[in-house]
C-alpha cells in the first residue's frame, strides 16, 4: 500500500493547486520609499483584501495601503478547501462564548454575513466558480451516526434545510463504501467555490477602486511617530507613515511584541489535489451532488470537487510545531500527505490509480477560544483580527467589517457588539502549549482510532475548556 501511495504522490507540485494559475495579476511593486496614508492594511489574505476594499467602498476618498509580505494569497487564503459556510466561529450559540443576553445570535449574525459576501461577489461579477451545494457530513464509524443524528435534530430545531441519509442513501449521493450515513445540509449558502480567484477578485476589486498594493514587503517593526498620533511601520526597504492600521495577519507573529505569539497557536494542515477525473471515474463515484463532504472525526478530513473535476481533499492530524521560525512556507511531510492518500483510496477506492498533481500545507491560526476576535493597541489606532481557527473562507468579510468599525471606518453599530468587544484570552507559554498539543493531538487521534471514545485526558480538557476545535 506504501508504495502506491507513494506513486500517487510522486511528481506532485509542492505548491496550493489555487495559486497554479497561468492567469494570475502582475506582482504589485515592493514598498521601496517612505509613504504616508490614512490607512494601513496589514496582510492580503481574505481579512486585509476585504477590508480594503470595504474601506474604500465606505469611504472613497480614504487614502488605503495593503502591505503584504510575500505574494497576495501566499496565507491561509490561497490555502483553503474553499468551503463556505454560514458560521462565524466553531460556537453557534451566544452562550458557549459567554455573551450577555440580549445580543444578536451568532447564527444570525453568521447568516446575515454569508449573504452579505455571497452578494458581494455578485456586485463585484467575482468569477470564483461558487457552486451552492450544501454541505454533506458522512459517518465512517457506527459512533458517528449518532452525532450526525444531533444535527439533524438542531435543524428541525432551527427549521434549517437538511435531510439525515441512511446508508443506502448517502451512497446514493456519492459512492463511497465507506459512507454509513448522512447528513447533508441543504441551506443555499453553503457551498464550495476556488479561494485562488476569490483571492484575486477582491484585489481587482480593492485596486480598481484606488487601494495601493505592495508585494514581497514584510513589514518588521510597528511603533508609534515621534508625533505620537501616527504610527510607522518599517520593512526592508521603506516605511509607512499611517493614521490608522489594521493587522490581518492571521497565524503569523504578530507586530505587536506584547502578543507576538501568545494569543495564535499556528497548527499546520495538509492537502492534496487530483488530476482531473476522467468522465469514467466521475460516473464511478457518482457525486452528482458536488457537495463539499467531512467527516465526524476529531481530525476529520474534508473533500470537494473543483470545477475541472479535480478531487481536493485536506485535514487529518496536523502539525504544532516548537519553533515556527522559517516555517510559514510550503512544509512538506511525506508522512501527512501520505496520510491524507491513505484516506482518499479508503473513501474511494474505484479510484485506485488516479495521481495527485497538487500537495501543500497551510497555517490556521487557532485562538484559545477557537473564535475569531480583535484587539486594540496604540490608543485604539491600531486593530487586529485574527484567531479564525480552521474557518475563515466567510468569516474574514466578517472580521474586515468589525476591524474598520473598531477603527471607526465601519459600521458603528459592530463596534458595539460584545462579539467583537470581547478580548482574547491568551494561550500558556509556548513550551507548554506544545507539549500540551502534542499530548492532545495523540489522545484526539487514539479516540478517532477507538469509536470516538475519549480517554481522561481529553474529558479533563472538556471540562477546562481547553479542548481543541480546528
Ligand atoms: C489547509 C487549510 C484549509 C482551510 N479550509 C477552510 C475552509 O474550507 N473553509 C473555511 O472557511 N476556512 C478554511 N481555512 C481557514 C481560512 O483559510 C483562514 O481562516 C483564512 O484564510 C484567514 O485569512 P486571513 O486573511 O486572516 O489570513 P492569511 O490568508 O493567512 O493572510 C495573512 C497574510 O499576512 C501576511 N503577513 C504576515 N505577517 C506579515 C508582515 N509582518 N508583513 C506583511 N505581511 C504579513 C502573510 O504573508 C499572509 O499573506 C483553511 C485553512 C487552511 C490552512
């Protein structure tokens, strides 16, 4: 079996299959002189991109500047399943996030921003191949059932379109003998689109409207200007002046010493992609539905169709490494990626033969209450957003808007929310997180093994509420 999988893998690009476009934009110059603006943005992956393009929508005379260290989408955002969703963090309920009463609910506050991004692509005509196929989770072990059955019970709860499959029928919808059951989630804003064009969309759209781009830039320093009411932020080979700066730099060390790394835990994922399918091997599986599809494990994995009938398939145990220096490139672990093989040709394996062309990794940056969140520095000039924990394809738009209103360049009333008032709690100190990781990710990984069970340790965190939600 090794060795097929290793001939699967073998002579795939080291790079994410949505970056590998012939028609990607012209790199934007580096920041090579002193410039003063407004506005800085701070990261151009899906948080620093909306926000800029939203701040110019707001404000068209706002002078903007996205700074980016690498490539535009070179983050989590070129990254991705490209799976969109209608929940802004892993809690839906106001109450697992401790907000007072009286506040809007997550869900609907999730909703109204999925149907906010799903027409901004519309308005914006973003061709990012969005194919609203509903979200299907399928049950591998006879104890996952019961969470898909939970599910099920909370939609007619809620009064959500979804439909419970049993075995025959969740095969019916793709043809998986591994499939036991279903639960697929038919809502229309839920769906799969190519996070490569989203990616690029909104930088047409954020530089059509006058936001000045710089690439390969790293910025290396933030501090305040000897005025006192700017704030300089240095790279290499030049400086901005700004009024105002919004960080969106997700799981990377933040600019701000204070928090550089206490608050963002980077786990590392890993993906694959396929050739296209041939048209028999499409008839084999019989996805007809294109439904984006995840599993019930802890370390689930989660799979999709592109537009070229391609098979992009990511998750399984990921990484938390002790030292994260050097690190936010393309790591390349045979052993993950022929994990994640490994579980493919056990979904499917008609498809025994058909090649990768595509691996990479990515970071999600996971916050300690697995919930995007936003902090202020510097007399409230400079926000940052971050902590998305796995999710982020939606939420970003969410978490661009609240940044700007939290700059008072939004909209006042999402400065108000307590969601977004809420400040972050921060994670122990590195050498504790990682043992304490690494010590997670094995139990987490023996209860997938042993029916979902959970051994001592994994109750114990249960209970601290330090588990783990990615
Ligand atoms: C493998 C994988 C699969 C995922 N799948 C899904 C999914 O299906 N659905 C979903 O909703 N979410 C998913 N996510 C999560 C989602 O991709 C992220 O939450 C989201 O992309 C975060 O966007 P961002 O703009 O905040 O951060 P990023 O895209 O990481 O952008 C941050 C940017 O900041 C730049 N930067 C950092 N430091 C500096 C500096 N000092 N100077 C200048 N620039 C700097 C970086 O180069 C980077 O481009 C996935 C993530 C990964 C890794």
């Amino acid at each position: 079996m090794r060795t097929e999988l290793k001939e699967a893998l073998h002579g795939s690009k080291n790079m994410p299959l949505w970056l590998d476009r012939s028609d990607r934009p012209h790199t934007a110059p580096c920041l090579s002189a002193r410039v003063e603006t407004e506005l800085a943005i701070v990261g151009a992956g899906f948080t620093g991109l909306w926000a800029a393009l939203l701040a110019k929508e707001a404000h068209p005379d706002l002078d903007v500047v996205l700074i980016e260290a690498g490539s535009v989408g070179d983050g989590a955002s070129g990254r991705n399943g490209g799976c969109v969703s209608t929940t802004l963090t892993h809690y839906q309920s106001n109450r697992d996030l401790g907000l007072p009463e009286g506040e809007p609910e997550m869900a609907t506050l999730g909703r109204q921003n999925a149907e906010g991004f799903l027409d901004d692509l519309k308005r914006y005509r973003m061709q990012v191949d969005y194919e609203p196929t509903g979200y299907l989770h399928v049950a591998v072990q006879a104890d996952q059932i019961r969470a898909l059955q939970a599910l099920y019970e909370l939609d007619q709860k809620s009064g959500t379109a979804s439909v419970l499959l049993d075995r025959e029928a969740v095969q019916k919808e793709v043809a998986s003998p591994a499939f036991l059951a279903g639960h697929w989630d038919k809502q229309t804003r839920l769906g799969i689109l190519h996070p490569g064009k989203l990616v690029d969309g909104l930088r047409e759209a954020a530089c059509k409207r006058g936001v000045s781009l710089y690439e390969n830039s790293p910025l290396t320093q933030l501090a305040a200007a000897d005025s006192g009411s700017d704030i300089l932020l240095t790279s290499a080979h030049g400086q901005i002046r700004a009024r105002k700066v919004l960080l969106a730099t997700h799981a990377y060390p933040s600019l701000i010493p204070q928090t550089r790394c206490s608050l963002m835990a980077p786990i590392w994922e890993y993906a694959l992609a396929t050739e296209p399918l041939s048209e028999a091997q499409m008839a084999s599986i019989a996805w007809s539905g294109r439904q984006c599809i995840s599993g019930e494990e802890n370390f689930f994995h989660y799979y999709r169709l592109t537009s070229d009938n391609r098979i992009m398939i990511g998750g399984g145990v990921p990484d938390f490494f002790l030292s994260n220096s050097g690190r936010f490139i393309d790591q390349d672990d045979p052993a993950s990626f022929e994990g994640i093989a490994f579980y493919f040709f056990t979904i499917f394996p008609q498809l025994k033969g058909l090649r990768f062309s595509h691996r990479w990794s990515g970071a999600i940056g996971a916050s300690r209450d697995h919930s995007l969140h936003f902090g202020q520095a510097m007399n409230d000039r400079v926000v940052w957003v971050q902590g998305y924990s796995g999710q982020g394809v939606t939420p970003c738009r969410f978490g661009a808007r609240g940044g700007l209103a939290l700059l008072g360049l939004g909209e006042t009333e999402l400065a108000r929310l307590a969601f977004v008032q809420r400040r972050p709690v921060h994670w122990p100190p590195h050498l504790l997180r990682w043992l304490g990781a690494n010590v997670t990710f094995s139990a987490l990984e023996k209860a997938d093994r042993n029916q979902g069970k959970k051994g001592l340790w994994l109750k114990m965190l249960d209970r601290t509420g330090f588990g783990i939600k990615i």
